[in-house]
C-alpha cells in the first residue's frame, strides 16, 4: 500500500506555542479548516493524545516517511522537544483524511503538554490506518 501527502495544512515549528497545557487548564479543543472543502475539523487533544500512536500508525513501512515529511530528526524528539504521536483524522463533510503531528511533552506525572506541530492530508490510495 503507498502513502502519499497532499497539501500542507501545518508545518512543524521549532518556536511554535504549546495548544494545550493541563496544568494551565487550558481548552484542549483545536480546529482547522478541510483543504478539500473548507469546513471546520474539530479536535480534542487530550482525546486525539491518548489515542495517538508512534510514526508507524500507518504500518512499520511508512515510519520513515512520517518522520521525512515532518522532518522529525535521528534524536526522534517531536520539534518542541516532546514525543512525537500521530493521529489519522477525517472530514465529516467529504471524508478527506489528515495525519495530524503533535509533540507531547510530560514533564510531571499527569500533566500533559501538547503542541500541534504538523497537519497534512492523506492523498486516497493510502494505506488503511
Ligand atoms: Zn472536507
């Protein structure tokens, strides 16, 4: 089974600020808009973390090319020093499907911070997740 990108909805970011903070009890909701048509994916990032994977979600063979189109460096640390953990996410509307990159960081027992680092769609022909 191939695994091809399409378009970019977000790229890593060495700077960017973490989405969710559970001990600042922020929201964990995160949004963006579909590429295909527009409308709004809803996400909960505490739920998308705790059902998120390591970059084989889509099968061992396409590990690596997770970890490329990311650019997720030999070290395997997500960009804001976290793990990295992905998630297969689908438009409800036209069923387009995204990978979504977050660094989740844990630095005392309970607490979790997690940054959205990367979106990108899932071209059709891709591997089942
Ligand atoms: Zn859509």
């Amino acid at each position: 089974m191939s695994l091809s990108f399409g378009r970019d909805v977000l790229r890593p970011s060495l700077v960017r600020r973490p989405a969710f903070n559970s001990l600042a009890e922020s929201a964990s909701a995160y949004d963006f808009a579909c590429v295909a048509c527009n409308s709004t994916l809803y996400l909960d990032l505490l739920d998308l973390r705790r059902r998120a994977a390591d970059a084989s979600i889509m099968g061992a063979d396409h590990a690596d090319a997770i970890r490329e189109h990311f650019d997720i460096g030999i070290v395997g640390k997500s960009h804001d020093g976290g793990w990295p953990r992905f998630a297969v996410e689908v438009c409800h509307r036209c069923g387009t499907r995204y990978l979504v990159y977050l660094g989740w960081q844990e630095p005392n027992n309970g607490i979790d911070v997690i940054t959205v680092q990367g979106i990108v769609e899932l071209r059709s022909g891709a591997a089942s997740a």
